[in-house]
C-alpha cells in the first residue's frame, strides 16, 4: 500500500482538480490552493456570499467501510445541500481532512467522487489543511463551503407563514432504513444535494430547510424559526399518509418485513435524507409542480402552516392521517428520534 506525505497529497489535489472545468479559476484575481491563503474572485454586484460547514466522522456519519468513491462525494454532497436549502448558488470550497494515513489507491478514488461533484455544480476546491490523526483514531472531514444568493433572497428558515403548504423532495427514509439494516443504500452513500431545486425555488418559497436530521425534527426547526422571527404562533400540520417512502421502504413492505407504520417512522424522524423541506403559499402550487418537472425531481405536498389553534399551542408540529389526529403515542415515537449528536442515548 503506498502512503503519501502531507505534500505529495497537496500536490495530488492540485493535478487531480481539473482548473479549466472551474468558473472559480476564469474570473480575475481568484486563487485557489497553493498559497497561505485562497483568494475569492470580486464578487458580483447585487449578490452576497452564503457560507456553511459541515464535518463528517468516521463511524459517527459514515462506516470505517464505505466505497471512498462515495465518501468523496458525500463529503461535498452534504455541504451543497446546506447551500441548496439557501437557495445559493455554489461558488467555492476548502476542505480539512484529518487522516491516520494516505494510501494512494484510497485517494485516488476519494477525489474521483469528491471532483466528481466539484465539477458538476462548478464548486472549486480552494484550500483545506491536511491533518495527522493518531493511529487508530476516526478519520474525520470538514468542508467549509461558500456560494451566493441574490442580495436578501436567501430561503431562510423563519419565513414559513400561515396558509403555507409544507413540501418535500423526492422521497425518505431509506437512509434511515439502510442504517438499521447495517446496509449500504444508494441514497445513504450518494446523497443527491438539490441544488437546482433550491436555487428555483427563491422568490417562490417562503422558507426552506434541508433534511439531514429527519422530517419531523427539521419541520420543528422550521416553525421555531419562524416564531421566533414573525412572533406569532404557528402550527405545523403533517399528513401521515403524504409523506413520500423511498423505494427500499416499499420494497420492505411488500415483502412483509416492515409494517407501513413502521415504514413511515423511518420516513418521518430518520435522517440523512438531504432533500429539501420548504413552504410555499398554495397560489404556487402550479409553479412548484412545473419547477419539479422541469429539474426531473418530484415534490410532494406533506403538510400545511396554521396560525397556532388554542387547542394544539402545546405542540408546533402536529400529525395526522385521514381519520384525524395521530395517536399520541405514535408521535411519541415519531417526535423522539430527530438526531442530535449530544442527547442522551435512550
Ligand atoms: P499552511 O501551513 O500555511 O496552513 P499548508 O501546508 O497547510 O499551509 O497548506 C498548503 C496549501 O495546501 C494551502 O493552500 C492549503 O489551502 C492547501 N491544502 C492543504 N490541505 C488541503 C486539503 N485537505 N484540501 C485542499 N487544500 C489543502
Ligand atoms: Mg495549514
């Protein structure tokens, strides 16, 4: 197994990242790695810069086993994904990576997944740091990441309003699926960032959101956001049956392994969807739908925005099927799994 230093891996990323496929690279002035710093073309006028991180640690968002083709790609994917629920278009970004060892046969596919991705959305790779982590220890990534919206048009979490219709990307819970199962799944390895959908929904949806931690925990963030940038009271209303199942969970259903209750769980509070969850007002329901068709990717209306009701103030997200209000102890266990690294294991 060949091992590179911390150099010759800089220099593998400088001969790997093909500069004519970057938009960065043409523009005045722009540096990317190389120097202490990288330097940012101007900046067009009317726009601003949007800016995310996001860090993946082996064993904790990936196993020690993935196809490094596709952590290459995730590590990027997830880090559109935040831009794409800006709305934002991406423009840039550096990426730190600590690592036990660099095995040339393990980096040579890791930057054919992570520059595959670069250059689709024409998103250059400007810096990083390269780390040593003591042997043994996770391998970890951190992607810093910048793009640009129109000067106060980023799709920002606090905007959903009353009357709104709540709406999905494609479909969920397979990640979620695959995890339980300890299998891998195309979805959990190749998270597809709906970057064009975000960008086409600006000036047509009131606030967006990506979904990494599940539905029902990223519905919650939204209307706390929005309660707290509006000070009114807002109700999320979920429909039950809505909620678009990926086709593993179809599959698993079909073949008896999971009940359709079970399924919907996982669609509900799983994670690691990254499809967008956004509200828009029902007069752009029409425009919505030809967006979708247009980007070939399917959305789906979930759920609706109230001004809060006396009765469910309690609750900011409510679900529902058709008979009515779900069992309180279904949405015990759909409420309670939204991930968060630092709860408490139950
Ligand atoms: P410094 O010691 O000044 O921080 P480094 O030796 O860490 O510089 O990095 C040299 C150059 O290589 C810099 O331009 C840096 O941005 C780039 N670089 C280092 N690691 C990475 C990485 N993982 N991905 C992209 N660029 C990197
Ligand atoms: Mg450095």
């Amino acid at each position: 197994m060949a091992e590179l230093t911390e150099f010759q891996f800089i220099d593998r990323l400088l001969q790997q990242q093909a500069q004519q496929d970057q938009p960065f690279f043409a523009q005045p002035h722009s540096l990317g790695i190389g120097d202490d710093a990288a330097v940012l073309p101007p900046h067009p006028a009317g726009e601003q810069l949007v800016v995310s991180t996001d860090m993946l640690v082996e064993g904790q968002h990936y196993w020690p086993t993935v196809d490094p083709t596709a952590l290459g790609h995730k590590v990027l994917a997830v880090n559109l994904s935040d831009l794409a629920a800006m709305g934002a278009k991406p423009l840039a970004f550096t990426l730190s990576a600590g690592l036990a060892q660099i095995d040339t046969t393990w980096l040579q596919a890791f930057l054919k997944g992570l520059f595959g991705l670069s250059r689709r959305y024409g998103c250059a790779l400007v810096g990083g740091d390269t780390v040593r982590v003591p042997a043994g220890s996770p391998q970890v990534f951190s992607v810093c990441i910048w793009g640009s919206v129109p000067i106060g048009q980023a799709l920002l979490r606090g905007g959903l309003q009353p009357g709104d219709d709540l709406w999905v990307s494609g479909h969920l819970g397979d990640p979620a699926y695959a995890v339980s199962q300890h299998r891998s799944d195309l979805k959990l390895d190749w998270p597809e960032p709906r970057v064009e959908l975000g960008q086409a929904l600006m000036g047509v949806a009131h606030a967006a959101i990506d979904i990494s931690d599940g539905l029902a925990a990223e519905v919650a963030h939204l209307v706390k956001a929005s309660v707290q940038a509006s000070s009114i009271s807002l109700t999320a209303t979920l429909n039950w049956q809505a909620i678009p199942l990926g086709p593993s969970l179809h599959q698993a259903i079909a073949a008896g392994h999971l009940s359709d209750q079970a399924a919907r769980i996982y669609a509900a509070n799983g994670g690691d969807d990254y499809e967008l969850c956004f509200s828009a007002p029902q007069a752009k329901r029409a425009e919505i739908e030809s967006i979708a068709q247009r980007l070939s990717c399917p959305v789906t209306r979930v759920g609706q925005v109230s001004g809060a009701h006396p009765a469910t103030t309690a609750h900011s997200v409510c679900w529902r099927d058709h008979h009515g209000p779900l069992a309180p102890d279904l949405v015990q266990q759909i409420s309670s799994r939204g991930y968060d690294h630092f709860k408490a294991s139950s």
